[in-house]
C-alpha cells in the first residue's frame, strides 16, 4: 500500500480534474465512459489532439497571432484593450523569460523610446541572457517532478541529480532545438553509443546527451517495498506516466490496469509502450519479499569506454605495485608508510565524471506482457513494442544490435517517434505550454491533458499556427518567445475596466486583455533577493543547502544528516539552485505552492491563504532581506528621506511613488524612528527604513505581473 499512494494521487486529481471538466463543458457535456471490447473509432480519429497540423491562412503584412486571436474577439463581439503602460510591459517582459524584476533604469530607458523596434531588441537581449534558462529550466522541472532525493521515510538522496539540473538549464540557453531536447533526454545513451565505443574522449556534446537521461531517475523510489517486482513496474509506470504527459499530453497512465475510461488508448497500447522501457536496469535491486534493497546500476562515468578502460588499468596496475611494496616492507615504520599509500591509492577517484543517468540490461530486451489488472502476479499475453493504435503507426522493426551493444536500441526508437513529424502532439503540446507561461493559462487550458477529459483549444488554428511555426523554424523555442511577445496580445494590458463587452468571457478565454498573474515561488524569492542587491549570479554546481529553522529539520530529523548548510553566500543564489528534497521543503517556496516533485506539473495551482502574509512579513529570511534592502538604499542615495523613499520605491517597484504613497512612507518613517528607544548602537532612522523596505517587499507589484 505504501508504494501506491502516488498512483491514488494521481489517480484522485484526474478524477478532480474530470470533474472540474465536466462542470467548465456546461451545456457540452462531459467524456462519455468508453464502450467495450476496445476499439478506435471514426470519433476517436476525429479529435482535434490526433488530427496533423495545419497550418493557418494569415493575411499578409499582419501578425498571425494577434489576426487569428481578433478573428474570434469579432465574433463574439469583444474589443482588445489597449496596451499596457511601457514600464508594465518591461516588468512583464523580464519576469516572464527571467523571473526577475528589471532595474529602475531598464524601465526608464525603454519608457523613453517605447518603440516596436526597441521591444524587439529588448526582448532578444533578455532571451540572450543565462537568466532566461534558469527561469524556463524550473517550467521544465515541474514537469519530470525534479527532485534530488527519492521520498519516503529515509528520503535518500539522488547522487549528481543537479547536473541534470544543469543540462535543462543549458538547453534552454543555447535554444537547443525541442526535438532534440526530447530524443536526448529518452535515448541519448543510445545517440551516443557509436562516439562511446569509438572515441578517446568524450565530447561535451556526448557529455550533455549521457546527463539527459537522468530524466528516468527522477521518480519517487520505495528503498523498502512491500514487494520488489510490484515496485520495479511502480517505477516503470512513472516513466511512461511522466513520459506520455510531459511530451504528449496525454494520461496514457490510466491504461495500466484496464483500457483508458476515456480516451483511445487500450491497456494493450500502455504494455506495448512500456515495452521501450521494460529493459532499462531497475532503480532498486529486486529479491523475493519485502525488506530493504540497494540501488542498481543508476550512475554511469562521463567517459568514453577507452578512458575508463585506460584509468582503471592503470589504477590497477599502480595498486598492484603499492600492495607488493607494502608486503615486501621491512619494519614497522616503512610497513606502515607504504600501507598508507596504498590507502590513499585506493580511495584516489577516476578524473572524469559522474552522473545520475539511465543504464540496461544489455542488448537482449526483455519480454513484455500486459499484467490483468495491473498485478504483477497475473501476467497475461506478450506484446512488442508499438505506439498507440490511434496514432496508425506500424509496430517498429526490432533494432539490430551487436552482442557487444549496452541496450536494446528500442528508446531510440520510441524518440524519434515522439519528436517526429508523424506525432501532431509533441509540437502542439510545448507550444501550449510556452504560450501558458506568457498569458498565464494556455490554449488548451488543460496543459497534461490533450485527451477526452481535457478541454479543447479556445483557438485551435492559433495553437497549430504556433505548432506549424516551431517545426518549421526547427523546433527553437526562442523563435516562438519572440513571436508570441511581439504580438499586440501579449502587450495588452491587464486592466478589466477597458472592456467594453466582456459579458460571456469573464475567465478571459478570448484574450481581449492581458492576464493579471502572480508570481511562482521561485520568483518571487529571486526578485526580493535582486531588490535587496544580494543576488549571487553563480551559475551552475552542486545544488545549495539554505539555512532552516530547527523547527522545519525536526520534520525529518535531517540536522546534520545529508543536510550541511552552505555558506551564506552561496545561499543567495537563485532558487533553481536550492536542493529539492522531497521530504523537506523550503518553508517560503512551499507557502507559495512550489511544485510538489511527485506528479508532472504542467501548471502549478494559486493558492492565497494566511501564511503567505504571514511569511512575508515575519519569515527571518524576509528581515533579512529588509535589512539588506535599507542597506542598499542609503548606500545608494545617503540618509536623506525624501530621495530614500523615492529610490526604495524605484527598486521595488520600476516607478515613482505616487503623492498618497510619498505621504504614508513618511509617516512610517517619522512614526517608526520615534517608536525606537535611545540606543547608541541603534540608528533610529535607519530602523524605520528597515520597516519601510519590509513593507515594500509585500506590495502586491513586486509579487506578480500586471
């Protein structure tokens, strides 16, 4: 039971969000239950997720996204707003692709020469920036449920996780082309079989593909199961789960103990799929029975086989010498420095590198049969691999492999399938989802779900127009950046009072504005970090330990046990850079809903209760925050109050008080300075602007986009 509670949640929140479904149809209705025996349909085929992109007609000389957006606003009678004001439009532009608020002068530049041709450089300057893949590398995070330790009562940790971390962050900065992006991270073991073999050394390139596959360790993992070989297919169906929803949209995880309730996808195709996976060495060392189990082969060096080869040979032959020096010794001072050097030999590591990285059982695959009701004890008949039926695929030819080969080649296989160009989903799907994070709800506002319970596209011609586009300018995503945020539609403001019939459309389906979005947890730590000037832009490197109340390591019992503070300025890193351990999160990325690292996350939820507030303004990290925030003020402006106050709202905000806010912060300042007791190591002044800093950090600006 203990190794089944991610199933039941995955399991409880689709049925939420099918009901949720249901309810948003209104008169449409929702899915109906699938008939029995399985079989696709004429309407199976027609659903918009499975039909081949096509590419929309736009006039020339117009903007395709804001043509196809304003073809729909027509009919149902609906005006776009304006633009938003040129400061917002900069702060919307630098917490979208960075997660960062932009400097008081960024703003004043641009709000002096608000031209088009001034957008499109700053926009190419911000997706130049290494920012920009820390921001959309934690989007990508969310979705493979990123974490550096397994879950569970122990919780243990990941070896080398962070570089995997570091491969997506590095993807997204160099704009590596999706689709290899995709086949990198479910093959790349096997792109970069033939330089292994065959190369002295191993490239950055072949470097980068053998992290990718971290990607199939990242799931919770039972050291101590019930049983072993029901938890060795938990394992497996959380790669394919994660693997169907973060490339393809679809919850192919429902077909694991009977055919899909609603979408065309029979427990038949769900075995045929996992075939791709079965022979990939399991996370836990599987016995007979319960009880505890070590890891199995879940690191590999990132080295080719002749430098691996060559170290330990050499190793080899250098203890050999060492034990045959300490055995011929004499005496017992000799005795013992030749033994100590023999000690130190032994503990010596190789000079190349390791990762978390996904590793087979060699070449030979091992069967696959559909289990009845998803028991591992009831194993019925076998399947090949195959993609879905729906998809009208042929069932691939095995792979010719060599006995010398490490795998079965059949990862590579279902890659190429999956960011091919006879898969109309995998486009559609990251399309959806670029689109998400700029407007705050995606197309499809559904993003996991591009089957019958989901809800279809509000503009399906605009969805393939993005996805037509992506393929066609070879699958950069800073291509699609760059034509989403030059459209009129992203540059609209966000105010409702603008509309002048916005009866029927109140959830903003026909993007006639902008939408009001609060930030994630992540950025809003980053954004208070750079408003306090102590933003460390250390990229990349094992993951940080932040400094946590004893209270938070009592949770766990994880004082001192894997969990070393780092130093403090370390600390001040960005947050994608903060260790991700299951059992224990960081209590201000929690309170505002960061990802749980359990399901894929294609879209966080909104929560807004108490303890948020609460946080902001109490939390010992905030104070810390505040004061460094007061520092930076009168380091900046001296201790005049008048240019104090403007300068502290210009750092937190991009904008200059207005003469209501210029009254309240002197009346803070004045009450909280005559609040203080005389104290000769006390600076009264600067203990108000403390205060005044403080406040500013919980003005809803600095927490969202407007």
């Amino acid at each position: 039971m203990r190794r089944s509670a991610p199933i039941l949640i995955a399991c409880l929140l689709a049925l939420t969000g099918s009901f949720l479904n249901d309810r948003l149809r209104g008169a449409e209705g929702g899915p109906s239950l699938r008939t029995r025996p399985f079989a696709i349909t004429d309407s199976d085929r027609a659903h918009w997720a499975f039909q081949p992109i096509r590419c929309a007609v736009v006039p020339k000389g117009t903007h395709a996204v804001d043509h196809l957006l304003q073809v729909r606003r027509q009919q149902a009678g609906l005006k776009p707003n304006p633009p938003a004001t040129p400061r917002e439009q900069v702060r919307r532009a630098y917490l979208d692709l960075w997660g960062l608020p932009p400097s008081p002068e960024a703003v004043t530049e641009f709000e002096r020469h608000p031209t088009d041709t001034a957008w499109v450089t700053l926009i190419d300057r911000l997706l130049e920036s290494p920012h920009y893949g820390e921001r959309w590398g934690r989007h990508w995070l969310d979705l493979v449920r990123y974490a550096e330790s397994n879950g569970y009562e122990r919780d243990g940790p990941k070896p080398h996780a962070w570089r995997y971390r570091d491969y997506v962050i590095d993807s997204f900065n160099s704009d590596k082309p999706y689709d290899q992006f995709v086949r990198e991270q479910l093959a790349g073991d096997e792109l970069a079989e033939a330089a292994l073999q065959s190369e002295s050394t191993l490239t950055p390139e072949w470097r980068a593909s053998l992290i990718a596959t971290g990607f199939y360790r990242l799931h919770i993992w039972d050291d101590e199961p019930d049983d072993t070989a029901a938890a060795e297919f938990d394992d497996l169906d959380d790669m394919l789960s994660t693997t169907s929803t973060a490339f393809l949209g679809l919850s192919i995880g429902c077909a694991r103990c009977h055919d899909h309730k609603f979408d065309p996808i029979s427990q038949a195709d769900y075995y045929s799929l996992l075939g791709f996976l079965r022979n990939i060495d399991g996370y836990g060392q599987q016995h007979t029975g319960g009880g505890g189990r070590g890891t199995g082969k879940i690191t590999r060096p990132l080295a080719t086989v002749s430098e691996s080869s060559r170290w330990h040979s050499q190793r080899e032959a250098r203890l050999n010498e060492l034990r045959q020096r300490a055995r011929q010794a004499s005496g017992t001072e000799a005795k013992q420095s030749a033994e100590a050097r023999l000690k130190q030999a032994e503990a010596e590591t190789p000079p190349f590198d390791f990762a978390l990285a996904v590793a087979e059982n060699g070449p030979k695959p091992r069967p696959t049969r559909i289990l009845l009701r998803g028991d591992v004890q009831t194993p019925g008949a076998e399947v090949p691999p195959a993609f879905p039926g729906i998809f009208a695929q042929p069932t691939p030819t095995p792979p010719d492999r060599s006995t010398e080969a490490t795998s079965t080649g059949r990862r590579r296989q279902l890659a190429e399938w999956m960011s091919g160009p006879r898969n109309p989903l995998t486009a559609r799907v990251i399309a959806n989802r670029v689109w998400l994070h700029h407007f705050g709800a995606g197309l499809v506002p559904t993003p996991d779900d591009f089957g019958v319970t989901g809800l279809p596209p509000s503009h399906p011609e605009l969805l393939d127009h993005l996805a037509f586009e992506l393929v066609r300018q070879g699958w950069h995503l800073k291509a699609l950046h760059r034509q989403i945020m030059t459209s009129r539609a992203y540059r609209m403001s966000s105010q409702a009072q603008f509309a002048r019939a916005r009866h029927g459309d109140d959830g903003n389906r026909l993007v006639w504005r902008q939408n009001l979005r609060r930030l994630d947890a992540e950025a809003i730590r980053d954004s208070v970090l750079t408003i306090s000037g102590r933003l460390n832009p250390t990229r990349g490197g094992p993951s940080v330990f932040p400094t946590l109340p004893a209270e938070v390591h009592t949770t766990q019992d994880s004082a001192g046990k894997g969990w070393q503070d780092s130093p403090l300025p370390e600390q001040d890193r960005r947050s994608i850079y903060l260790v991700v351990k299951r059992a224990l999160k960081v209590p201000l990325l929690e309170c505002f809903d960061t990802a749980n690292g359990t399901i894929p996350t294609g879209q966080r939820t909104r929560t807004t209760v108490a303890p948020q507030a609460l946080t902001l303004l109490n939390d010992p990290w905030i104070q810390i925050q505040a004061k460094a925030f007061a520092n930076r003020v009168t380091r900046e402006v001296g201790t005049d109050r008048e240019q104090q106050i403007q300068r502290a709202f210009a750092l937190a905000l991009q904008r200059r008080p207005t003469r209501a806010e210029a009254t309240a912060a002197r009346t803070l300042l004045q009450d909280q300075a005559a609040a203080v007791k005389p104290d000769p190591h006390q600076n009264a002044q600067q203990t108000a602007l403390v205060s005044l800093c403080r406040g500013l950090l919980n003005v809803n600006e600095v927490l969202g986009t407007e």
